[in-house]
C-alpha cells in the first residue's frame, strides 16, 4: 500500500495504513502480541490498520499501543461487530 496518497483535486495528502492485520477471532492477548510485532517492523509515522473483535480486544489493543508510546489514529465500530483500529507508530 501507499503511504501518502495525493488527491490531487483537493491537494490534500491521506495517510493510510502500510499494513491491514484482521485478527478478528484471535484472542487476548495474541491480539496485540501480533500488533506489536508487526508495529516493531515498521518505520516511525508509518500506520497499521487492526481489526479485532468488540469487547476486550477493542479495549486492549488500543491501550497497550498507547502504553508503549503510539498514537491511536482511530478506532471505529464495523457493522459486523469487529473494530476498527488505527495506530500510527511513533
């Protein structure tokens, strides 16, 4: 994926996720060990796209990524009961 895509009509830059991991069905806390490794091997200011399940997971996962320094971009209910999470590395 891209990281920064121009909209060249609007001249605005999007910065979208270099990764998409839907750990959806895996459970705590391999939801985030998974996002942890994947964040390690990704540059600074770059983004990860996590789906998970709601409840612990979608409380966790954005937690523990604040815990270790990261910027919750967002995080946003999926009409089929997952949740999406976007975490840019810092």
């Amino acid at each position: 994926m891209e990281r920064g895509v121009r909209d060249h009509e609007a001249g605005v830059t999007e910065q979208r996720p270099v990764a998409v991991m839907d750990l959806r069905g895996t459970p705590c806390p391999l939801n985030w060990v998974k996002t942890k490794l994947r964040l390690e091997e990704m540059a600074a200011g770059d983004r990860v796209e996590v789906i998970v399940d709601e409840g612990n997971p979608s409380q966790n996962v954005p937690r523990s990524a604040e815990a270790e320094g990261h910027l919750i971009v967002a995080a946003t209910p999926m009409p089929d009961d997952g949740v999406r999470i976007v975490i840019e590395k810092r």
